[in-house]
C-alpha cells in the first residue's frame, strides 16, 4: 500500500484537491432526503473479497480495502495516476457534480471578460423558487434582488446553491436549458465521453448521467485550467443575507 509519507508535499496537494472538488457536490447531494439505490444495497451485501477484487490501486497491489459505493476514483491531479479505480465507469446521475461544470464556465467567462467578480445578477423566480425549497442546498437569494457574481460563486461552490447555479446559468445562457446544452459542449470539448448534463444545479432528471472517471477529468482540468477556483472551493464558511453556511467540504475542517 502507498504510502503519503513517500510522496512529494505537491503530489499530496494535488491529489487532495481534486478529491476536496468532487468530495464539495457530494457532500451536498447527501444532505437530500436519502432514498434507498437497489443496485447499491446489493453490491453492499456481497462478500469483501469479491468488491476487493474490482478495485484497483497504484502498483497493481491488493486492495486495500472496499468502499459503500457504486463507484469511485482518486488520481493524483498533477501525474494523472490512478490511485484507488472501482467501477469508475458505471453511469449515474451527477446530483451536485454538476454544479462543477457551472462553475468552469463562470470562471471561463471571467477569464475572457464576459463576466467581472462584480457584475451583477437578477435573480429570478425560477431561482428564487430553488432558494425556498428545503429539500435542496441553497445560498437564500430574494427574487429580483441584484447578486454580484462573486457572490454567487461562493454560493455555488461553498452553499452548493441550486439557486446560485440557476442565477449563473440564466445570466450566461439566457436560459437553464440553453445553458446546458453549452455544458455539454464543454463536456464533449473536454473529452467527457460518458457524460450528460440537463441542468446546471445536477437536480435529477430523466436522461442526465455522468461517471465517476468523467468528474475526476472535469475536475483535474477545472484546476489545470483554473487554479483560481481554489479562492471558492477552499473557503469554509460563507455568510451570505446574515445566514451563514459551512462548506460541505469535510476535508477543509
């Protein structure tokens, strides 16, 4: 089994953000009310030793140990080595990976100039709808209200805001739908082969998938391409209209 102490202080670093990036919608998507997965509840009552043998680890080793998951996927963001794989490729709902690819675009527009941190946004009712739905994440935006775009992303990548991904993708795409169809551009730009989005909040809707491979790529070149995107993702605690909110992000605590 590797061990981190081997490992230069970068490799670590690198590998925990790209982790810390998919650990933040996770997290996020958990806080749902939780419905029971067939498909997991039978691969959790398999014997250790056949999820052992799905997994592969770096070297070729045995696996350490198996997770209650459906998939999963831990690279080191800055060599592309496959640290921990076990069925990275089976397709499932993105739930708040989504809001990823949201925010990639964002900071795209920022970089070319079609966005300033201090543009403002209207939100709209469907956002504001998002924003009074208990059974959702949100950063609470008022309908109408003007909300800067720096605001919105700390909403969107510390509150893991459904309502912060409406309010961007309404104010870049002129509409949610329109807007999706440009994540998906970007998907098939990047080379996210197994990989389709409906929305820009990743609420579950018939026909939107993604795989674990895919996130782990989407992320590794959201930072590649972005390393600001740690000034939101890294914050722990955002306090937006006096309601303050931890970030999902158990690893930052």
């Amino acid at each position: 089994m590797i061990s981190l102490r081997s490992m230069p202080v970068r490799a670590i670093l690198s590998i925990v953000v790209a982790f810390a990036l998919l650990a933040v919608a996770c997290a996020a998507a958990a806080e749902k009310p939780r419905r029971k997965r067939a498909s997991a509840a039978a691969k959790s009552e398999k014997q250790p030793a056949e999820l052992l043998a799905k997994v592969r680890v770096l070297g070729g080793g045995p696996a350490p140990f198996a997770l209650d998951a459906r998939s999963a996927l831990l690279v080191d963001a800055r060599t592309g080595a496959v640290l921990y794989a076990y069925d990275e490729h089976e397709k499932m709902q993105p739930a708040s990976l989504a809001k990823i690819m949201t925010f990639y675009l964002a900071l795209d527009a920022l970089e070319d100039g079609k966005l300033a941190k201090d543009t403002k946004v209207t939100i709209s009712e469907a956002a504001w709808r998002l924003s009074m739905d208990d059974s959702v994440s949100r950063m609470f935006l008022p309908v109408g209200s003007q909300v800067s775009v720096d605001e919105l992303l700390y909403g969107l990548m510390v509150s893991s805001g459904n309502d912060a991904a409406v309010a961007l993708a309404e104010h870049l795409g002129g509409t949610s739908d329109a807007f999706a169809r440009r994540m998906n551009d970007k998907a098939r730009a990047l080379g996210l082969k197994s990989t389709n989005f409906t929305n820009p909040d990743g609420l579950p809707t018939e026909n939107e998938y993604t795989t674990a491979a895919d996130m782990v790529h989407l992320g590794v070149e959201l930072l590649r391409r972005h390393p600001e995107a740690l000034i939101w993702t890294s914050t722990k605690e955002y306090t937006f209209h006096n309601i303050q909110q931890r970030n999902f992000n158990k690893l930052l605590f």
